[in-house]
C-alpha cells in the first residue's frame, strides 16, 4: 500500500511487489596458509564449524603447458569466531594437463577430498578422520554429493553414471553400493570424467539418467522427472521432495515439487529483478538449497563481479529475495560457493586471493521502504540545516508543471535533510536545476550518511566543469573520485549518489560517471546540498539499495526471446541504419496500419523507462503518436507517455481497454527528429520526460507493476539505447 504524507511519499511494499534485498557484504577473509600458493579458493566445502579449502602451486605460473603443480585440500576450524588454519587433508603432485580430476564435499560429518585419489574423511574426536575407501569406476568426476550418510559421485568415461557410496561396517570401509545409469556418451572420453549429480534423502539425480528414488536397501529406481524446463544441461538442486532447476532468464530457477504421487509441480521460481539482463535469475548457475534458504551466485552489473543472491521461503510457499550479498573493496567475486546453513563462503579472483566469508543473521533484515519528495504540496519530512529552502512553483520556461524545493540563498552552504532516513545502505536521486553561481568552482549536489554538518559523502556538480565524489570526516574533505562534466545555470541534470556497504556510485543522466569504495561513514540521513549556489531540486526518491537495471538493450545483439512473445506491430532488430547522429544498432518499426507495442523485463512495481525514439513517418491525419510504456500488464492494462502528430506531449492510462488522460502539454512533434524518452513510475507518482525535460506529471494509484516497452499507433518509428531500471 501507500501512505501519502503531505508531499512525501512512502511506498510500503506489499506481498505482491519486488522488494528490495537486505545488502550483505563479508565479515572475514580466510588467507591461504602458504603465500607461495599461485591459486587459492578455486574448491570450498563448509560444514558447520569446519571448512576445506583446497589451492594450487605452479612451478612457473606463467606454463601453462608444463608447469609443474602441487594441488592441496587445506583443512579450517572455526575457532573463537575465527577461521584458523589446521592441516592438509590431502595432496598431489603433477603437471598442467595431467592432474586429474579433483572435487570437494562437506556433509553430516563427512568430508570427502578427490584429489589423486578419493579420500573419505569424518568428524571424530574433534577432528577429521580418514576412512577406509573402496571404490571402483571408470572414472571418478569432480561432482560429489553427501545426505543420510550416502555418498554420490559423479563417475564414467565413456558414460556419466553416478556411484552411491555407503560404509560397509563388516569391512570397515566405504565402498560401491549402487550405480545410477546417466547420460551416454558417444565415444570414451579420458579427460572428463563422471557428470553433475544430486541426492537428498531417497531421491537422487543423475544427469541424463533423471531422477531416482531408493525403494530399500541398496535398490533404486528410476522415477518420472520433470517436464519443464526441458534443457538437459540445466544445474539441478536437490532438497527434500524439490527440485532447483535452473531456467531462462525470464523465469529464473524453477522450484519443483515432488507429490505424493511422484509428479512434479511448479511451486515458484527464483527471480532477481535484473535476472533478464545480466543472468541474475540463474541461468547456468547451480542453487544451493540450506534448509529454508537458497543461495545462488550469478553475475550482476552494478557490480561488475558475481554476487551471491539468498531466497527465503516465506509461511505462503513462495521464496523472496531476501538478500544479496555483494563484493566489497578487494574483492572479486569468482565461481567458488560453498553454504552450510547460514554459513557462507565465497571465492575470490584469479590468483592467491582470501576466501570471503559471512554468517547472515539469525533475522535477515527488513530494508527501511522508499522515500520520494515530489514537492507538489509542500516540504513535508525535510528540514533545513542551512541555507534558505523552500516549496516554490518550478522556473518560468523549464517545461516543468509543478512546484519544486529551492534553495535561494547564495551564501555559504546550504543543507537540507530527509528526517526519516538514517540507513546504512543509500541511495538519493533527484531532478537538480542549477540556477545561480556565485563565481566559480561553485556547486549543487546529493549527500549520503550525512550526520552532522561535518561528516557525510556527497557527489557535487561544479561550475568549473567537473563532478566530485566526496567525502567529509570532521569537517576536512577528501576526493575519492572525480570527472569532468560540463555544468550550466537553467539546465536540468538528474543526478544519483549511492553508498552501498562500502561502495560509492554516482551517475548523472542514468550514467555512472563515478565509483569508489570508502567505509568510514557507516550510516545517516540523505541531504540536498549547495555551496554558494543557487537551485531548484525536484523528484527526489530515496532507497535503500543500488539502481538496478531490470532490462537494456542497444540491439547490436538483439535476442528476440527476451521481448514480448506477442507483439504487435512489425519489429526489425537488430538494424544498422542512420539513426540519428550517425550509424548504430536500434529496433524498427514499419507498420502503420494499427497500434504496436512491444514489451520486456521481469514486472516489477517501482521502475524508470527510457530509450530514444526516431518516428519515421505517420499515417495520413492527425493524432498519430509513439511513446514509451510503463507498468505493462498485457494489451489493456498499461501507463503510457505519448508524443503525437498534433503537436502534444500525452501522459495517459488504459485500464481494461480504456483510456484515461492523465496529463497534457503541447510540444512540437516532426518526423525524422530525434527525440530521448523517460517515464517513471514510482509509488503512485509517474513523470514523464522529453530530451532531459519534465513535462508531464501525474499521481495514479491503478496499475502497481508490469513491464517496460515501446508504444506506437499508426506511426513507424526506430528506437535505440533501451534501458529500464529501478530506482
């Protein structure tokens, strides 16, 4: 739901909208035992209060054809809340392309190390035991699995089957119980051997062999697997009587069901808002199930690393995004997980690197909801810290129709905070119209973590042409990142500044121009800020997490699957053409018999729209138009931001096949012109832009989540740069 208070606006996300995740970052970096070690952290095992990390050392590092190689299982206790270092479980000796296979598990008191030789370890008398092992093979795989104290490895060369270990007490070892039969190979393969395998309980999991279920003693047999999604080479999870499948980007991880009748059902899907534009919903990326979380690590944008997303099932059934944990200064995140209840350990980079490690709280915390200011009534949960701010009607001649927060004092510094807002992650973005320097190197910007007036980071706007990421410990400044960017009075800039755990960002006009990573300030209050500056600030939205981008596309690379399954309309990409400015990629489209539309992303409730749109030419009459859409449900239910041939900027609403106008402007509309588009839908608030400028604005309460995507009614047109983000 949304409380209104006064202008500022509170979104309280219900069951049904994507809220933001708890942001996470390591509390430990666990080094290798030897810094001779060329890699360390490529396999990692957790159980409990115990972990194996194993490394490698190269002779020559730079060999990568006969360098010699020592491969070695190092052996970690967690003591006094502190990993320490105890022994090696196992090593070996050889040489690039003759090492062998090698994998890791770590289970109810288990420890298996393959690794020139398989090694069966379990926890006895306050340390790790090694057992005696029996096993045959054609060869043993790298995929190994632990549960009810039954071991599967993944096996065979000429094909990859899966081997069920069990302890034989009478000969006091571990030995082959069971072969499950998996896919078959055309041909023997003495390089890779075995394939991906699962067990949990009765079931079991071999790929291209399916499911199988354990009906007595050392007896299984195969079961029906699931139906969907049918990509035999998808990761498979197993937990209880479910399934974590990993699926396309649009639906994420599948979460299946096992009944009592042995089917398969669909219970949810694990989805990150991005998952359709940098592969955050897991496609090609393994799930690891703990009890009623779900860690998965994909690669995120905004980060540039991969990072660990964490799902927690709710009493409904159904799995949330509760966390994600993220890369902080130093780190790198690489392929490498390892989980064990609430127990995380993670790779890092290419070389001798830490291991990161991180226990989430007993309770994942609730991120505070979004803020946004739209100034339209009045200033209300802002206070002035300084300087001379103000509710006042938007500049004579900036396209903007409504009422903004000013700050007219040219002296000194001004300073106005969001009374509500003392987080540790945050983000401010805002409308910034500079109006007055006082000479120059003056400048208008945003604050995180402000506590006092002599502690904070902010990103400033200088006259002198640059942008600044700052930061201030007690009273003394301090650049942490800078770029030049050209400033002007009476021109608008929307502006955002981040500080997430120790991650500082700042984009300007939807690019990031600035990053850095600093962790001296830890929490406080979002601001407003001039310095010997005068300027109006509108539409401010205040969150507790990074922008994320939920689709882009510049369609040089145009995957057709990822937009609209029907559209309407005919729609060409990619197409190399003169789009304005030059040749580039864009999206065409031709008809103008009728409306078309075309849509993508995964639904989310809060998003900004935008791309460039070029119209081409109108069908004969007037009120022909094409424009952007947002909160995209299906072909009747949508908001939609229009420029049409009659000279206006529309912003409107269908609602069940009808269509509501909601605000309106006139703007000058010609073919062949290019013009840059941008609706935003936040809370019940929607602004629509045109090349940098407000135009139209609207409070709506009708549509609470859907898709983005272009819109058009008998009109061709090309489109180029998509980007759809959340704010």
């Amino acid at each position: 739901m949304i409380r209104v208070v006064s202008a500022l606006v509170i979104l309280l996300l219900g069951s049904t909208a994507w809220a933001r995740p708890a942001i996470l970052q390591s509390t430990e970096s666990i080094p290798s035992p030897d810094p001779t070690y060329t890699y360390f952290g490529y396999g990692l095992a957790i159980d409990g209060d115990w972990a194996i990390i194993t490394g490698e050392k190269w002779s020559d590092p730079n060999d990568y054809e006969f360098s010699a190689i020592t491969a070695t299982a190092f052996l970690y206790r967690r003591v006094n809340s502190q990993w320490v270092f105890q022994r090696k479980l196992a090593e070996q000796q050889g040489y690039v392309g003759y090492m062998g296979t090698s994998g890791l598990a770590m289970k109810e008191g288990i420890a298996v190390v393959l690794m020139g030789g398989m090694h069966i370890f379990e926890l006895s008398g306050g340390d790790y035991v090694a057992r005696n092992v029996f096993v045959g093979g054609e060869g043993l795989g790298s995929d190994i699995d632990i549960s009810n104290r039954r071991i599967l490895i993944g096996n065979g060369d000429c094909a990859w089957d899966g081997i069920i270990l069990e302890f034989s007490t009478a000969n006091n070892r571990w030995q082959n119980a069971t072969t499950l039969p998996g896919e078959s190979k055309d041909g023997c393969d003495d390089e890779f051997h075995g394939g991906p395998v699962e067990i949990s309980g009765d079931l079991a999991w071999v790929r291209g062999g399916g499911v199988f279920q354990r009906t007595g003693g050392t007896t299984w047999i195969s079961v029906p697997q699931w139906t969907k999604p049918s990509d035999p080479v998808a990761p498979v999870a197993l937990s209880g009587t479910n399934a974590f499948v990993s699926g396309s980007g649009r639906y994420g991880t599948y979460v299946l069901n096992r009944d009592a009748s042995g089917v398969w059902q669909t219970q949810d899907y694990l989805r990150t808002v991005d998952g359709m534009y940098s592969g955050g919903n897991g496609w090609n990326s393994l799930a690891s199930p703990e009890g009623n979380l779900v860690y998965r690590p994909n690669y995120e944008d905004p980060y540039l690393s991969k990072v660990v997303n964490v799902f927690q099932l709710g009493s409904n059934g159904k799995y949330s995004h509760a966390a994600q944990i993220i890369p902080k200064s130093g780190e790198n995140f690489n392929f490498g997980l390892a989980t064990s209840g609430r127990r995380v350990l993670i790779s890092n980079g290419d070389g001798n690197s830490p291991v990161s490690y991180l226990e989430l709280p007993a309770t994942l915390p609730t991120p505070p909801a979004m803020i946004q200011s739209t100034f339209n009534i009045d200033a209300g949960g802002w206070t002035g810290v300084s300087g001379q701010f103000a509710t006042a009607p938007a500049q004579t001649g900036s396209g903007n129709p409504g009422r903004v927060y000013r700050q007219s004092s040219i002296a000194g510094e001004a300073i106005a905070t969001l009374n509500n807002s003392d987080w540790t992650n945050q983000a401010i973005e805002a409308d910034i119209r500079p109006t007055q320097f006082s000479s120059s190197d003056r400048w208008v910007g945003l604050v995180t973590r402000f506590t006092d007036p002599s502690n904070f980071y902010y990103a400033a706007l200088r006259s002198s042409g640059q942008v600044l990421l700052r930061r201030r410990v007690n009273g003394a400044f301090s650049t942490l990142a800078s770029a030049p960017l050209p400033v002007a009075i009476n021109t608008d800039y929307r502006v955002r500044l981040e500080a997430t755990g120790d991650r500082l960002r700042v984009f300007v006009n939807g690019v990031k121009v600035l990053e850095a990573h600093d962790a001296t300030h830890r929490h406080g209050r979002a601001a407003l800020i001039t310095s010997m500056a005068k300027a109006d600030f509108d539409n401010v939205v205040v969150s507790p997490s990074p922008s994320t981008t939920i689709y882009a596309d510049r369609f040089y690379n145009f995957n057709s699957a990822d937009w609209d399954e029907t559209p309407t309309g005919t729609w060409l990409a990619p197409v190399f053409d003169d789009l304005g400015g030059g040749y580039s990629f864009g999206m065409r489209q031709t008809s103008v018999a009728g409306d078309a539309r075309i849509a993508t992303g995964i639904p989310t409730n809060n998003h900004v729209v935008q791309f460039t749109a070029i119209p081409r030419s109108f069908a004969t009459d007037t009120n022909r138009w094409f424009g952007v859409m947002a909160r995209y449900t299906d072909a009747s239910n949508y908001y939609y931001m229009t420029l049409r041939n009659s000279n206006s900027v529309s912003l409107r609403k269908v609602t069940n096949g009808t269509v509501t106008v909601l605000a309106t402007v006139p703007l000058t509309v010609s073919a062949d012109t290019t013009y840059a588009l941008r609706l935003d839908a936040v809370g019940n608030q929607l602004r629509g832009y045109v090349n940098g400028r407000l135009l139209v604005e609207a409070t709506d309460t009708t549509h609470a989540r859907g898709m983005g995507g272009a819109v058009m009614y008998k009109t061709s047109a090309d489109f180029l740069d998509y980007r759809a983000y959340q704010p």
